[in-house]
C-alpha cells in the first residue's frame, strides 16, 4: 500500500508493530524484515526504558483446520497464547511498560532527539548518580542549588544520552541514589484508583480460549458473571485505507531499477483484513486492537454484545469522528483517534462464549465462500499438505531422510528443516554438542533472526535407540563470525532438528482464504465517511 506519496511506502501500524523474531513467530520467510502486529498489551503497553514491567513468551501455534476439510482455512491466525509476565513488582495505578529496545528510539531521532536516553543510558547515570551522592553529601535538607550547579549546569551544557537520564530535581537523585532511577520514574507513571475507575475501562472481563464454534480457531470468554449494559471490553482502534490491506503482484521497474507492486494486479488480501470493521459504502477501515477482543466470534442469532463508539472516554475523540473525511484521516498521523466499546445485549454468565453479530454482508459473502469453496491446488493437493507444525507435534522423533534417500523418498515442498543456532557454537567452541535442545526462545536462550540454520541430513546414524543422531551438513552463510559456507557436524541429537515451513506455504497465505472485514453498521458510519457512494 501506498499512503500519501505514490513513491513512499506509509505503513499507519509502524510504530505498533513488532519484529516477528521478538514474538517468537516460527514462520520462515524469504525476508528477514518481517513484522507482526500483536494485538492486546504488545500494541497497548507503551515503552519506558527505565521501567520494564512485563515481558513475552513466545505464542503457540496451531493451524487447526485441515484445508482440504473446510472453507475457513488460512481465515484466522494461528498464533495465540502470546501470554505477558510481570517482571517486576507492579504498583497499583501503574502504567504498565514493556521493552521496544533501544533501536526503536534510535531510528526515531526526529521525534525523541540525538540525545535520548538508551538502557546503557540509565545504567551510566545510575553509577554515576551514586558516586555522586557519597562525594557531595547530598541529603533530602541540601539546597537544590548544589545540585543544580554540578548536575543540571552540565547536562544543559554538554547533553548527551547519559546526563539526559540524570533526575531533574533533588529528592528524585537522592531516592535514584537510595533506590534506582526505576524507583525514581515508577513515582510518576502511577494514577490514583479512582480516576482510574471514572476514566478507564475494564479489559478482565474476558479472557481467550478454544471457540465452542468449529473450524475457527480461538474464542473470547466472560471471565465473571456480565448484567445487560456492561461495557464488556474497549479498545482503540487504528483507522486505516482499505487498499492497506491489498497485495499486490511485482513487477521490476526498468527506470527505478527496482521491484515494485503492480497496483492493476491485485492477487490476495492481507489477514488484517478480517480482523477489522469496514462497511460496503467506504474506504476506511477500523481495526481494534485492544486487549482480548479480537477473539470475539460472529453468530447473528446469538450475539449477545454489541459495538458502539466509546462514549465519556478521554481516549475517544468524537469531534474528529463526526468531522474528518477519509482524506483528513489517512493523511494524519497514524495516531489512532477513536476507541470501540463493547456492550452486553443481555445478562452474560461467567464461561459463557461472547458472540458479536458481523453483519448482513459478512454473512453475505461467507456463504457465497464456502458454497464455492475448493482446495487451493485441488483436493489431493490440500489433503496430502501437512503444516510443519504437524510434523513436529506429531513425530518430533521420527527418524529423519538422509539426503540421498529424498531422491527416492522426498519430503513435501513446504517442509525445510532447521538446525538449532546452537550446535554450531558447541560444535566450534567446546568441541561437544548438547544432548537435548530446546526450541523455546527466552531472554537466556535466544534463538536466531531465521531459527537456526537450514540443514541436510548426510547419515543418519542407527545404533539401535530412536531418536538417532546424525551427521548433517549446516549452511553457514548468515553466519558473521563464522568464515565458511557450510560445515558438517556430526553426532546431532534429533532434539536439534525441526521442520518449518517454506516461505509462503502456511495457510493464510493462501490466495482463496477468505477475507472480509466485520460489518460496521449504517448507525455507526459517519456520514462524512461514504465515499464509494455513487455520485
């Protein structure tokens, strides 16, 4: 998609979404730059470098329908249980922050400046804080002139990203010193409760869990008992062009010497898509991305909350709702301006499945999917494809093919096989491999950008114990440090190897998946809005 300037790619999530690597995402692809849009905490949380309150584990994944079984295949993510910790004790009335890391303020220079401090930043200063503390004394009865003249004097005089993280006032260095410079900034992003109450919105009311619905995947669940009227969930929305959601074929452009989308040759739609609302008489779409919500299911006759805009909330800002076109909207700033409400249309019981109805179109163009619903490829094709989730689930330890064995016996297109990043630092350093390998990415284990490195099997190595070990060849060519292309290492534990999926073969990149946006209704559009009205 092309946002204001047909040369300039304006991509309105950028400052929302992650690299998929940082979510543990597990799909390979073709490029290395790859984002994930997570919705819930990972886009609500702001970041605080000094305050990191929660951190992520990576999500499970499960594609859950077989595609040569049912038309909603590829039409839901198969990511979920992307669950936050708390890392650190959390106050009541705190925001709650998590880590973008240093590179996300580093590449945003035009709006937090050169000299914005960094995590190393905040280390620096604490070090220097407490050294500064012990040689001058400071105590809470010191005039702040003392600290004004040594510390501020030279931080308005020389700045850089280490002064910046200095406190601007006494009793803030002297709690820094005491404490930390956490301690210092936890004391300012606290609300009193009950603000809190008059302003803020209860995300707790539902939580995920496995749809009572077939075919679709997750569901979202009332957590306690809901009257009529509730607000059972809010979320900001981010408003985007419907075109943001299209693909595009590629062409190569002889004058810009580059590869560029060819906007007459639309090919598919992006999964965002479903997870939107949208209405036929318009161009924009809203797409919540609020704690929980999107895990609400469609069943018309049995829909027990309904969507409205936000109302007496701060974060909602009816009079740009009520007054800005689509052109106003998409050559603004990305910064979402308007937040859903989801009300109870009934008494909910606790447990109890929550159901929005979609909408007549939606329904529409279901039926008129799945009535002319085929198998992408054709039915043999779909019922022989195996995701390499199900592989690895299912015969994690089945004894792998060596390379001259796939010629006879080869494994399907869609598998790739990975070596753990790890065997190749054991391998090269301490002359030893592990003899177990696990896959589960954490702070303390980290795995590569690519999960480990593509691999063949040269012999597999049968000593009458399953799983075997084997001798495989590992290409090294992403590796930096490593000087050669490729390196045969053997003994592998099989607890070292994993399939993923080739680029392009999971089921959402399908290109007969259905797309639709959930219907947003006539009362809900503003009038100003309707722009594919015919003139």
């Amino acid at each position: 998609h092309v946002g204001n300037d047909d040369n300039d790619f304006y991509n309105p999530f950028a400052a929302y979404v992650w690299q998929a690597s940082a979510l543990g995402m597990i799909d390979l692809n073709l490029s290395k730059d790859v984002s994930a849009f997570c919705m819930g905490i990972n886009s609500i949380a702001n970041c605080h470098l000094p305050l990191k309150h929660a951190y992520q584990t990576k999500p499970e994944y499960d594609p859950q329908v077989l595609r040569h079984r049912h038309a909603s295949v590829g039409s839901f993510t198969p990511y979920f249980n992307l669950t936050s910790f708390a890392a650190r004790p959390i106050p009541s009335g705190s925001e709650i922050f998590k880590s973008y890391g240093n590179y996300w303020f580093e590449t945003r220079s035009d709006t937090f400046g050169q000299q914005f401090p960094l995590s190393t930043s905040y280390k620096e200063a604490s070090n220097l804080l407490e050294k500064l503390f012990v040689s001058m004394k400071l105590t809470s009865s010191l005039s702040a002139s003392l600290y004004d003249e040594v510390v501020l004097s030279i931080k308005e005089l020389l700045p850089s990203r280490t002064m910046n993280a200095f406190p601007d006032t006494v009793p803030h260095a002297i709690l820094g010193a005491h404490e930390s410079l956490a301690a210092v900034h936890q004391t300012l992003v606290i609300r009193d409760l009950e603000w809190l109450r008059l302003n803020g919105r209860c995300l707790d009311h539902i939580r995920p869990g496995t749809s009572t619905l077939e075919n679709v995947g997750h569901g979202a669940f009332a957590t306690r008992d809901l009257s009529s009227g509730t607000i059972v969930s809010a979320s900001p929305v981010h408003h985007i062009e419907r075109a943001f959601t299209q693909m595009y074929e590629v062409r190569y452009d002889e004058a810009a010497k580059k590869h560029v989308p060819d906007k007459s040759k639309i090919v598919a739609y992006q999964l965002l898509l479903n997870y939107c609302f949208g209405h036929n008489e318009s161009t924009v779409l809203v797409c919540p991305y609020g704690n929980g919500v999107n895990y609400i299911n469609h069943v018309r006759e049995h829909a027990n909350v309904k969507v409205r805009w936000a109302q007496d909330f701060p974060a909602h800002q009816d009079d740009v709702l009520h007054q800005a076109t689509p052109e106003d909207l998409f050559n603004s700033t990305a910064e979402p301006k308007f937040v859903l409400e989801y009300i109870a249309l009934r008494d909910i019981v606790a447990g109890e499945e929550i159901f929005l109805d979609y909408g007549e179109s939606w329904d529409a163009a279901w039926n008129a999917h799945s009535l002319s619903y085929e198998p992408f490829g054709g039915a043999t094709s779909a019922e022989r494809y195996r995701d390499a989730f199900w592989v690895n689930e299912n015969h994690g330890d089945m004894p792998l093919r060596t390379r001259q064995e796939q010629i006879v016996d080869p494994y399907p297109d869609n598998w790739v096989l990975r070596v753990h990043p790890w065997v190749l630092q054991h391998h090269i350093k301490y002359g030893y491999l592990s003899g177990n390998y696990d896959w589960q990415e954490s702070d303390r284990t980290p795995l590569r950008d690519d999960f480990g490195l593509p691999c063949q099997i040269l012999e597999r190595h049968e000593n009458g114990t399953i799983p075997h070990k084997y001798t495989i060849l590992a290409d090294t060519t992403s590796v930096d440090w490593f000087e050669k292309d490729s390196v045969a290492i053997s003994q592998v534990p099989r607890s070292a190897l994993t399939w993923l999926n080739a680029p392009g073969t999971m089921d959402f990149y399908l290109p007969n998946a259905f797309r639709q946006p959930i219907g947003l209704s006539d009362e809900m559009m503003p009038t100003q809005w309707r722009n594919l009205l015919a003139k």
